[in-house]
C-alpha cells in the first residue's frame, strides 16, 4: 500500500486530523494517510518568525517517517527547501500546488490568507517559484490561523465578506486561492458563494500527491462512496 504522510508544523494536532481525514476522503483505498504534529512548534503559523521557529521540529518528524510522499501541512510551505535537502522521501506543499494549479487555469489569481504578518512570505514564496505573472496580489483576512479551529462558522463569514471586498475592486480576478490550511474543507461553498473558482490548498495537495504518485488526478473518490 502507497503511504502518504501529512507533517503538520504546528502543533495544533486537530488541524493535522482535519487535514488528513479531508486527504483520506479524496484518495482510493490503495493509499493510506496518516498525520504527525509538531508538538515543538507554535500553535499557528503566522508569519516568518513563526516559520522559523517550526522547522527543526518538522524536519526531525520527516527524518525519521517511512512513507512513500510527504505532504507539508502549512500554506508557507514553512522550511520546503532545507527539509527537501535533508530527506530522501518526494515532498510537497500546500502552497507550491495551489499556485500551480492556479497558473494552470485561466485568468488572472489572487490569494486570500489569514494575518498582514503572512503575506511577504507567501508573496515571496510565489516569486521564488517564478509563477507571479497572473497573480493580483496576497490579501489578508485579518483573521487568525487558530479561529478556523476554534470560530469556524464566524470565520467563514468574516472570509466572504474579505474576498468579497477583494472582488469588488478587483473584478477581473477569476481565480482564489485559500492561504491557510485551516482554511482546508471550505472551498466548495466559497466558490458557489462568490461565483469564481476557488481553490483548495490542502484538496490542492492531495491532487499533486495523485499526480506525483502516477495516479489520476479526477481521484474524487470518496472512500465512503
């Protein structure tokens, strides 16, 4: 059996178990998902300090995984290229795949994530990638990592009403990406909701690990179904 492991650098192991039920839901029975926290890392990412602070933690978790691709659970993609030096397994981030699959599809793309203090490192981490020629810009909710945990339902609301205002003066944008791993789950009735795609990052990861995997990637089946 495939082994898809999910490194949460936080330490909040209910976002971990989110992540990898929704991972679970979307793969075949042939690959198995399993979750490890950071138990030495912040509660949340939010922002570089934050980032560096989660590194050795997660890195020292994916040093000693057995398992077959490893999926970085947080949007900053927190320590992707000293971790991808330091171990033999294929590893991808949230982010990396939703700004691919953006650049995949047409039209100009935004990205809507949590605090102000995240946006130089996702905006940097889009650069670096070379794939800012249709991005609008970063935007932040002003909404904290840990409310989607904790407020999900009021932290929805307070979502739309940003990317509405986003939307609203920025009309051409037809594509969102959701910055934030707790964010995972809500793309669906974000998108009927504002009437543009809307992507997923961590439905975004699962579809690169297909990918990767030799899998196809319309795998949208449901274990249950």
């Amino acid at each position: 059996m495939t082994r898809i492991l999910v490194a949460n650098p936080n330490s909040t192991a209910a976002m971990t178990d989110r992540m990898v039920a929704q991972i679970s839901n979307q793969l075949p029975n042939t690959i198995s998902v399993t979750g490890v926290t950071n138990a030495d890392g912040p509660p949340a990412i939010q922002g570089l300090s934050d980032g560096i602070r989660s590194v050795h933690g997660t890195m020292s978790l994916l040093r000693s995984a057995e398992c077959d691709l490893a999926i970085l659970g947080c949007f900053d993609d927190t320590g992707m290229s000293e971790i991808r030096d330091a171990i033999d397994t294929p590893l991808i981030g949230l982010g990396e795949s939703s700004f691919q699959q953006a650049n995949a599809s047409e039209g100009p793309w935004c990205v809507l994530t949590t605090m102000s203090v995240s946006v130089p490192v996702i905006t940097s981490k889009i650069k670096r990638l070379n794939l800012g020629g249709r991005c609008e810009g970063v935007f932040a909710s002003d909404i904290p990592v840990l409310a989607f945990e904790h407020e999900r339902d009021r932290s929805y609301q307070s979502l739309i009403e940003s990317a509405e205002a986003i939307l609203k003066r920025n009309p051409h944008i037809s594509c969102l990406i959701l910055g934030c791993a707790g964010m995972g789950g809500l793309a669906e009735e974000f998108g009927d909701s504002l009437g543009i795609k809307v992507i997923d990052p961590v439905d975004a990861a699962a579809a690169k690990a297909m990918e990767i995997l030799g899998q196809p990637t319309e795998v949208a089946q449901s274990r249950a179904g």
